[in-house]
C-alpha cells in the first residue's frame, strides 16, 4: 500500500476553474478567427472566380466565329455550355438578422433566392452555411459560434444547421397565431387598402380558404365601410368583397374631401349655385299609396338611382345616413292624419 505525498488537488478550486475558463474563451476566440480566415478566403476566391469568369466572357465575345463552330456539333451541348458560361452574382448578402423572430422567415428567404441566383457558388452545404453566418449579428451570432464550436462545420449537413436554427429563432406555431391575429384584426381608422395589406399577410400564414376569408374579412371592416356595402349587390367571392370594399371607401373619401372643401358657414340647405338639392324645390304633396319616392314606385331615373347607391343616399328622401327603412320622412308620410 502506498501514501500519496503531495498537496490534494481541491476541485472547487477558483483559481482552477478561472484557468479552465479562460483556456475555453482562447479555444473559442481561436475558432472565430478561423470563422473569419475561411470567410476572408472564400470571398476571395469568389473574387478570383469572378476575374475568370469575366475573362472568359470577353474572350468568347471577342472570337464568335470559334463559339459557333463548338456549338455546331450537338444543340444540347451547346445549351448546356453556354448556361455554365453565365456569371452568377454571388457578391449578392441577406439584410442582416438579429433576432426578431417576424424576421426570421424572410432572411431566410433571401438566403435561399440568393443560393439559386448562384447555384455552382452554393453548391456545397459548408458554402450555404457560411453565408447565413455572415449574415447573423448580435446574440444570432454567438449563438452561431457556440454552435459551431460543437459541431464541425466541414462536416454540419445544412439541414441540421437550418433545423437548428429555426428552432431556436423562428417563430413556433407560426399558423396557430396568424389565426389568431385574423380573427382580432380590425380595420379601425385606417384606410381598407392599408387593412387589406395585413389581412392578406396574415390570411396567408394562416392557410385558411377563401369562404371563410370572405366572412372574416367583411367583419373586420369598419361601420361606415359595411353600410356603404349595404347599397351594392352582394359579393359572391372573397376578392369580389375587397373590391367593393375599396370602391365603397374611395367613394366615402371623395365625398369626405367634398365636405371639407365647402366655405365655412355654407349650410347644407343654404342656397348655392353648386349645390345640388336632392329634393324637389316645392314640397311634396300628401303621399299616398304610391308614395312617389319608394323603392319599386320611384320615378327615379336609373341615373340618379344608381348616384344614390354609390353615395349611399337614401332612395326616399335623397339624404345620406341610413337605408329606405330607416327613413323618417317616409315613416312620417304614413302615419294617419
């Protein structure tokens, strides 16, 4: 049996652990810098590639008499030469991505327009990697640096990096909370074009089909744009409902922009050379039965009925603000004397 001579390492030692820490934060400085050395050689290649590339494409300009012999020999050669002849632009970059998960589906996007802008740059997972990676900023790239550090990038499928990545900044239940947002989304003050752009955006992550985009839409839609809809024939479709949505509120703000522009104390029933009066200089004698005025009795030309229904007048009276119905002239001209 043997006695240890010697001090007992401590294992809770701070010294040690500092030293074991500090030789960890070198490790990982020293692959970032590698990071960064195969990136600043990549684009140089890129740029060599380019020289090459462009060189190679004046030479062909300069001599079509020998291209054209090479392309004689066989059509599907000579397409498939000719495709390998045009430069890629490969400097193309994403904006850069710093977290927000909205904006994760997008840099994504751009990654992968860019890939097919220049397929033979991109052929290889490590060179679709290192551009996400260039693209990455902030906490997205230190996430990107640990994960590299664990995972060898010469041999990371780009599938596993994407599925990493999507996990981590991507939205989860992405179709779960579009339909959610759908269902809350009100046009407000705001214009039915400016609702419009959200509601496509959300009606599209969502997924859902246009019958019930028909319905949701017409109830996000504000009062005055539902009354308007009132005087127009029914839509069938759901694009046919924005399109009569954002006729009816063009309509409603030309004659808002017709109101303003009156001098002020101009009454609605003061005289004036440019205002049109919707009733009958004199007053209408006693209705009777026919009641002149009615929808189905009107003597209304098919003018003037169609104006009333785009302005939203009344088909009685001539006044804005509610339907026959609701008319309190022709409600008045039934009660018994």
């Amino acid at each position: 049996m043997t006695e240890r001579t010697g001090p007992t390492p401590d294992p809770a030692d701070p010294e040690g652990l500092r030293h074991a820490i500090s030789l960890q934060g070198n490790l990982l400085s020293r692959q970032a810098d590698a990071l960064a050395q195969m990136s600043a050689a990549q684009q140089d290649l890129f740029r060599r590639l380019d020289s090459i590339t462009h060189t190679l494409a004046e030479l062909t300009g300069q001599s079509p008499n020998v291209a054209a012999a090479a392309q004689a020999p066989s059509s599907g050669n000579s397409l498939a030469s000719a495709s390998t002849m045009i430069p890629e632009n490969f400097r193309l970059q994403p904006e850069p991505f710093c977290g927000d998960v909205e904006a994760c589906g997008g840099f994504l996007l751009q990654c992968q327009l860019i890939f097919q802008q220049a397929p033979r740059h991109y052929q290889t997972d490590h060179s679709r990697i290192s551009l996400i990676v260039n693209g990455l900023r902030n906490k997205v790239l230190q996430w990107a640096q640990a994960f590299l550090a664990s995972h060898s990038i010469s041999h990371l499928p780009f599938d596993r990096f994407i599925e990493e990545f999507r996990l981590v900044f991507d939205q989860p239940r992405k179709q779960e909370e579009a339909t959610r947002r759908l269902l809350n989304l009100k046009q407000g003050n705001r214009s039915v074009s400016e609702h419009l752009i959200d509601f496509r955006i959300l009606a599209v992550e969502a997924g859902w089909p246009d019958p019930a985009l028909k319905g949701i839409f017409y109830q996000s839609l504000s009062e005055r744009i539902k009354d308007h809809l009132c005087s127009q024939p029914e839509a069938n479709t759901f694009e046919d409902l924005v399109s009569a949505a954002l006729r009816s509120d063009a309509r409603l703000r030309e004659r808002h922009t017709e109101r303003t522009r009156r001098p002020p104390g101009h009454s609605q029933n003061q005289a004036s050379p440019n205002y049109m009066f919707p009733l009958p200089v004199h007053e209408p004698p006693v209705p009777t039965s026919d009641e002149p005025m009615q929808v189905g009795h009107s003597k209304l030309t098919a003018e003037e009925r169609q104006k009333r229904r785009e302005e939203g007048l009344c088909f009685y009276c001539g006044h804005p603000g509610h339907q026959v119905a609701q008319c309190g002239r022709r409600l008045n001209s039934r009660t018994p004397r």
